[in-house]
C-alpha cells in the first residue's frame, strides 16, 4: 500500500496518543489531593499513560511498513503538538500558579 496514504491516519493517531497521555495526566494530578494511596495512584497511572502510548506507537510502526521512521516521526510531533497545546491551555487558565517568576 501506499505510504502517504497512512500519514494522515499517523496525525491523527499522534493526536488520539497525546489527548490520551496528557488527559490522564491531568486526571491522576486533579484526584492526587483526596487519593487514599498518592504513590499507588501516581505509578498506576504512569505505568498505564505509558503502555498506551508505546502500544500506540508501537502500532504506528506496524502499520507503516515503508518509510516508518517518517511515520514515527510524524506521529510523536502530533503527541508534542498536543503536550504544548495542553500547557497553553493549562497556563491560560491558571497564569499565576504554572508561569515561574
């Protein structure tokens, strides 16, 4: 098959990745203040953010056989896109407590 037809599937992969990723960030560090288990709560969460994204890319590189460095690449520009994108966000909301004086 072609391998510029799996580009913009690998954006969009990369894109689902890092929503994924940064979300469930975000949810494990909004529930860390009431967790009965901090520790337990944070390795969890890491070790499960972390399956899914190397599955993920893992994924990407299965399915572009040709040229899957390109892929790769693609894919984890669209997984940073979407972590510099998440910060804009997150520093627009709350400026004084995530910008460092």
């Amino acid at each position: 098959m072609n391998s510029l037809f799996f580009l913009p599937i690998t954006l969009v992969l990369g894109i689902l990745l890092g929503n994924l990723y940064f979300r469930g960030l975000w949810m494990t560090v909004q529930k860390l203040p009431t967790a009965q288990s901090p520790i337990l709560l944070t390795l969890g969460s890491f070790f499960g953010r972390l399956a899914i994204a190397i599955t993920g890319f893992a994924f990407v590189l299965a399915i572009a056989q040709e040229n899957a460095l390109w892929h790769l690449l693609v894919c984890l520009g669209a997984f940073i896109w979407v972590r510099n994108r998440t910060i804009e966000k997150l520093q627009q909301k709350w400026p004084r407590r995530l910008h460092a004086h």
